[in-house]
C-alpha cells in the first residue's frame, strides 16, 4: 500500500524534474526575447539588460501564480504547492489539486488526479460484488493491474494543465512586459 506521503513526495520529485526542465526553457526563451526586443529597440534608448527584463517578467507571472494560489487556498481543494511559491516551473506543476479524506484528526491530502483514477476501479470492483458469474478475483486482479496506467494518464493529464497556466502567465508576462518597454522608450508627443 502506498501512503499519501510517499504519493505526495513522489510528485514533488517529478515536480522538481520537470519544473527544472521549464525554468531552463523560459530562461533560454527571454534571453532570446531580450537579445531580439534590443536589436528593435536600438534607436530608443540603452539596451534592454536582461537581468532587468527576467525580474521584471518573472515577477508578473509570480503574482499570477500567487493569485492562483489565493484562490486555490478558497476552494475546496488546496493545491499541493502550499502557500509559498518556490521555483516558478515546480511551483506551477505543484498547483496541482490535492482533495483532504478522513474524518477530523485523520485527514489524509491526496492529489486528485489519483482519485479519479481510483473511482474507475472502486466502481468496478463494486460492481464485480454483485457479478457472480465471472471469476472475481482475476477481474479486480487485471483491473487493479491497469490502476497504475490510469493514475499515469491522469498525473500527465494534470501535469499538462499546470504547464498550460505557466505558458499563459508566461505569455501574460512578455505582453505586459512589452507594453511597459514601449511606454518608457517612445514618448508620446
């Protein structure tokens, strides 16, 4: 049997893996940004440094993120991520759901993505209870096998969601980050 713990720190772990991978890219990418904007904007002044342009970015999609986090804090199901945003890219992968179980005291956190892949098979292995005709314990045995290709399939699913709110907050981010560039470079007579 594997715990909520053991569950939770294996997620953070692919957290930390692929959010390293993002961090990296979207360094990459606003270098590539920053070199491009400052070959246009030459003419309107000193070049753009790119540790100025980073902070400024990365500071826009951290105040998505927290506001992600806000209102995730208000829902019914708190994200993994806690209240504290670490590195960008683990943090918006740790936006993941978790829904709280348990009777009070005895509260476990589990990331929703693995209770929709359970709800498949508990309602399977229900329906087997009052399904004699077959020989039971090979159906629960071959369906609890395809259990762990489903929490997969929903752990990517999920994964693929938190990496297409970063990319929006990213894409937010360069806008804004675009805007204010051109504010304080070209003056309007």
């Amino acid at each position: 049997m594997v715990t909520e713990v053991e569950v939770l720190n294996q997620v953070q772990t692919i957290a930390a893996e692929i959010g390293t991978e993002l961090d990296t890219s979207w360094e990459a990418c606003g270098r590539e940004v920053a070199s491009k904007w400052n070959m246009r904007l030459k003419d309107y002044g000193a070049p753009l440094p790119f540790d100025d342009f980073s902070n400024r970015v990365e500071q826009m999609i951290r105040q998505e993120m927290g506001d992600a986090v806000r209102h995730a804090w208000e829902s019914a199901e708190k994200p993994a991520l806690g209240q504290t945003i670490r590195k960008v890219g683990e943090s918006a992968i740790l936006l993941l759901p978790l829904a709280r179980c348990g009777k009070p005291g005895l509260v476990i956190a589990v990331p929703v993505f693995v209770l929709l892949a359970l709800k498949h098979t508990f309602d399977y292995v229900v329906g087997q209870f009052t399904d004699h005709s077959r020989d039971c314990q090979t159906a629960i045995t071959e369906r609890i096998a395809g259990l762990g290709k489903r929490v997969g399939s929903e752990f990517e699913r999920e994964i693929r969601q938190r990496i297409g709110d970063l990319h929006a907050w990213q894409e937010n981010a360069l806008r804004a980050a675009a805007r204010q560039q051109a504010e304080e470079r070209i003056s309007f007579i």
